[in-house]
C-alpha cells in the first residue's frame, strides 16, 4: 500500500480530520491533503511528526512493515486487512499481561469462539 493510501486511512480510522492531524503533527493542513492525494511526498521531518502523531513506526506508514512490526517482503504493505485502532489496543494490552493473563485471556477467548460456533451451528440447523 503506498504512503498516502496509509496516511488516510489511519486519519479516518483515528477519527481525525486533516486540520486535526495537522495540529498534531505540527504541519500545515494543505501539507496533509498534498500527502493524501500523492501531490506530495513527505520529508524526513514529515515523516516522524506524522509517525508520532499516529504512534506507528516510519516503516509502517511508508509500508514497510505490517501492523506487528514484521518487515514485509516488498515495500509495499501487504493487501490485506489493516488493523483497526480498536485491534491494535488490544494487542498492546495483551502484550502488557503476565503469562497468567495471557492465558486467561486466550481459554476465555476459545470459549467465546467455541460458543459463537455452537450457536451458528444451531441456526443452520432450524433452517
């Protein structure tokens, strides 16, 4: 994915409206629309306000690296699905647990999983 497809939409997904993003990246807004429509390519300096702004790495805005951090092959982002912000919370909550509540989250998570199939499986059924 390239650059500017990446900046949009983490702008979207944060909820933020290009004035915001520029606030916060203590750019000029008519910088952040040049970035989004490919007017533009980012400076260094650029780069890393934005990079804080989001608090994603350069990689990751450049689409070098997938939303965990794993380098990709190419340089582009893989197509796949982008981690929402709400994801990405997730996971560094999880990161933050102890080995004890890593587990206790995954055995909730299989039970959870466990009982959404036992109930799609019963709906199949009475059709």
């Amino acid at each position: 994915m390239q650059f500017n497809r990446i900046l949009k939409e983490l702008r979207l997904e944060m909820g933020y409206t290009q004035t915001e993003l520029a606030s916060k990246a203590h750019l000029a807004t008519s910088c952040i629309a040049m970035f989004e429509t490919n007017k533009r390519e980012p400076t260094a300096n650029s780069l890393i306000a934005l990079a804080n702004a989001f608090n994603v790495s350069t990689d990751y805005l450049l689409g070098l690296e997938d939303d965990f951090g794993t380098r990709t092959a190419s340089t582009a982002a893989p197509t796949g699905d982008v981690l929402s912000s709400e994801e990405r919370k997730l996971i560094e909550q999880y990161r933050q647990l102890n080995t004890s509540g890593k587990h206790l989250i995954d055995e909730t998570l299989k039970t959870l999983l466990t009982t959404a199939s036992a109930a799609k499986s019963e709906q199949k059924k009475k059709f």
